[in-house]
C-alpha cells in the first residue's frame, strides 16, 4: 500500500463517479481528482460550510451555510458559472440534490416545508406536511420517483411524485400511526415503511399503492430501528433495539430467521475468528519510548484463534437503548456483490459480525483491540476495511485478512472508498490518500440467486 502525506481538511465528499473529491478549509472549497491526488478547481464560499455534496451527474458540487440560510452552487467543468439560494424566509436546516442533477431540495426549519428549485428555467415548488423523521422524503434507486412521508391529522400518509416534472402521482391514504422510515427496494418497484415505537412492524408496498405484506417482527418490543434492502432485493434486514438483526424473505414476505449477536462463539461453530494482535520491541519501556514519540508496536496484524469457546467482552448495559435513540445494531452493510452482510452491534462495539447470505450464518468474526469507528465495503465485490480511531487500517477479504499502519500519526474515524485501487482516511481535520493494491486479490464470480429452498431449509433450522 503507498500513503499520501495528511492533506489539512474539514468535510470530504466524493463524486458519485469516484473521480473526484471536495474537501473544505475555512470557507475555501477545494477539488482533487481522486486519481492523480492533485487539486483541479477551488471554490470561496459565504462562510464555512455545513454542508457538501456532489450532483448525481459528478457534474456540480453544493454547499450550505445552514446559519446564513444559504445554498452556492459551483460547476467543476465550468468554474465561472455559479449559482446561489437563499431560505431567508422560513429558515434552513438541511439541502440535497434531486436525481436529474438540475434540481435543489431545501428543508426549512420543523420540517415546514420543502422547496424544490429548478436550474433550468428558475421555477420553484413546494412540498407540505412532510413528517420531521431522517428518512421522510427518498428517492428511487432510479431517479425517477420521490416519497414523501406525511403526518396530517395524527395519521402517517406517503405521497408519490414523478421527479420529471414534479407532479403527484399517487397518495397513500393511513399508511400507520407513527411510521420512522422509508426505504426503496433496489429495483425502484417497491419500498419498505417501518414503525417507531408503537409497534415491530414493516410493511412493503408497490407504486400504484397496494400494500404487499405487513411483517411483524418478535422480541423488539420498542418497534424497529432501519430497515436494509440487499443488492438483489431479494432480502430484507430489520434491526430494533435489541441485539438482533431480523432477515425477511421478498418471495414469502416472512421472516427468515434472526441473526443473534451474541457474547459466545460455541464449541462446534464453523465461524472464523480473527483477533488483533500486537506485537511489541523485546525489552520495551513505555517512558522511553513515549520520550521518542514511540508506541513500541512493531507489528498488528491478524491472528486465527482456533479456541472454544470464545468468549467476547460481556455487554455494558443490558437494557435496550431506544431512549437515547441509537440502536443495539447500529451498522448493516451489505456488500456489493450480495455474499455477505457486515454488522456492528452497540452492545460489543470492538467486533465486526460477517454473515453469509446464502446459509444466513455467521462467517466471520473480527476482534479488535478497540470500538469500531467506522467500516465500508470496496465498491464491488466483497472486501471490507474497518478503523478504530487509531492509525491502523484493517482489511478483511474471503481470501485473505491484513492490517497496515498509515505513516502519519493520525487518528482514522471514517472511510471513504472512491474506487477498487483508492481508499480514502479520513481523520478529525485530516485526510490521507491510501493507493491499494488489488492485482494480487483473486476474483470471486458472482453468486447464482438464491432459490427459496435454501431460504426455507434455512427458515426450518432457525
């Protein structure tokens, strides 16, 4: 692996292509491309900004001073051209790009209201009733469709518009009494509603408002947290407030079986556990060493522990966490290519859960040494890189499990994948390019679907 020096930043955002990355210091704006790691346009923003995003087109880059209650737009491929939105009427908390890469989505304060303006020919429109919840207005994998959840008359209701021209094409009448979420199916043919507090329940509906399935879900007593479609759709993954993940079949709209985050590896389980092991200088001292500058380690890595049972650190707080609104499983990742899903429970924050989707079972373990900060998927296939706030970068593949340590003394919190070859370290006012080497990782081909008998043969086991 070849590391950058730290390049002195604030918020990061990638371009959907991975060809470029803005980066922000005080209130200039700066473009890398992500290949060459050199700087091509700068931008001078109203003040420092909260806020930054690329267009879905990687065309144009958005930034918000949220205090200021305003939105500038810049151009990458023509940096004259520029444009600027002001929300000075009913305040802004939040702005977003539509999928056609022409429009603006600006949230006022309390959720009031959310405008919609165009780039093209400067029209504005309003969206009302929008319910004040993270996932109350998504898109459509596709683009081509926006949800809207409402709250009118202590009722939830979903509304349907066409993104093309911004018209209702379909309202859902009572669709629950407190829904948190929505989420599309990756299709753009379905999507998922999931209640708060009030009941453990996920319902699936089709475009023309039909309600497919309504699945409640047992043991989560305080209702569901997010719910996960997978890369092919075909799975569902719901998480509440306890230590469980919840998988739903899309062929019988039921429930699977609950992947159960537990303290123990058992005696007899066919699951890899990998533990992170440092290795230190014979005849260390740790006020020396700390006089140099020195943390003694010569070595991290990985090392197989072959012994059972396992036993990891025993939860901290045992009761569930819904008052402070985090779930018990706070991360579910699926990887690209739909083998394996990656999740991290709050209740044992030092370990990486590997699930196979084909058995529904767990694959792998990861133990680290400290809680897990942040982790994310190569942007196909089915590596993972994980950091724990140190300067140490954790790799994981089918094939192969690695560890590398960054040359600057950073603390790494979260990660940033553009492409297969570059993987971006992000630190509190740092940032580190880290060039991968990948010709030596073997290529798996993609799985076959999965047919509903394994589905069932693993529903009988659980």
């Amino acid at each position: 692996m070849e590391f950058s020096a730290p390049l002195r930043c604030g918020l990061t955002a990638v371009s959907p292509d991975g060809a470029y990355m803005a980066v922000t210091l005080g209130v200039r704006v700066a473009v890398f491309s992500v290949p060459a790691q050199q700087e091509v346009a700068a931008f001078t923003c109203l003040d420092d900004p909260q806020l930054v995003e690329w267009s879905p087109d990687s065309s144009l880059l958005l930034t918000a001073v949220l205090p200021r209650r305003a939105v500038q737009l810049w151009s990458i491929e023509q940096p004259e051209w520029r444009a600027r939105i002001d929300e000075t009427e009913v305040g802004l908390v939040s702005a977003r790009w539509a999928p056609g890469s022409r429009h603006v989505l600006t949230t006022a304060a309390l959720s009031l209201r959310v405008t919609v303006w165009s780039l093209v020919d400067r029209q504005v429109s309003y969206i009302k009733y929008m319910k004040d919840i993270s996932d109350g207005l998504t898109f459509s994998p596709d683009g081509r469709c926006m949800a809207v959840v409402e709250r009118r008359g202590c009722v939830d209701h979903v509304s349907l518009f066409a993104t093309s021209g911004w018209e209702l094409i379909k309202h859902i009448d009572s669709v629950g009494q407190d829904v948190a979420g929505l989420s599309w199916s990756p299709d753009s043919e379905l999507f998922a509603l999931w209640d708060g507090l009030l009941q453990s329940r996920v319902a699936v509906y089709d475009l023309t408002g039909r309600r497919l399935a309504e699945v409640k879900l047992p043991g989560s007593p305080l209702g569901i947290s997010t719910v996960h479609w997978s890369p092919s759709g075909q799975l569902l993954a719901a998480t509440g407030f306890d230590d469980k993940v919840h998988v739903i079949s899309d062929a019988t709209w039921h429930r699977l079986t609950s992947l159960v985050h537990g303290s123990t590896v058992r005696a007899g389980d066919t699951v890899h556990v990998y533990r992170e092991r440092h290795t230190r200088l014979e005849g260390f001292r740790l006020d020396l060493a700390l006089a140099s500058g020195s943390d003694g380690i010569t070595d991290v890595s990985y090392e197989l522990d072959s012994r059972r049972p396992v036993v990891l650190r025993p939860p901290a707080v045992q009761a569930p966490r819904a008052a402070t609104g985090h779930a018990a499983v706070s991360r579910v990742l699926f990887s690209p290519d739909n083998r394996y899903v990656a999740t991290r429970c709050d209740a044992v924050p030092e370990c990486v859960w590997i699930w196979a989707t084909a058995t529904l079972s767990l694959h792998t373990l990861l133990v680290q040494r400290a809680a897990i900060r942040d982790l994310i998927w190569s942007p196909s296939g089915s590596r993972l890189a994980l950091c724990t706030g140190g300067r140490y970068l954790f790799l994981w593949s089918p094939e192969q499990s690695s560890t590398c340590r960054a040359p600057a003394d950073v603390a790494v919190t979260q990660l940033l994948w553009p492409d297969e070859c570059t993987l971006l370290l992000q630190a509190r006012d740092s940032l580190l390019f880290c060039r991968l080497d990948v010709t030596t990782e073997s290529q798996l081909e993609p799985p076959d679907s999965f047919q509903e008998s394994q589905w069932e043969r693993v529903a009988e086991q659980a």
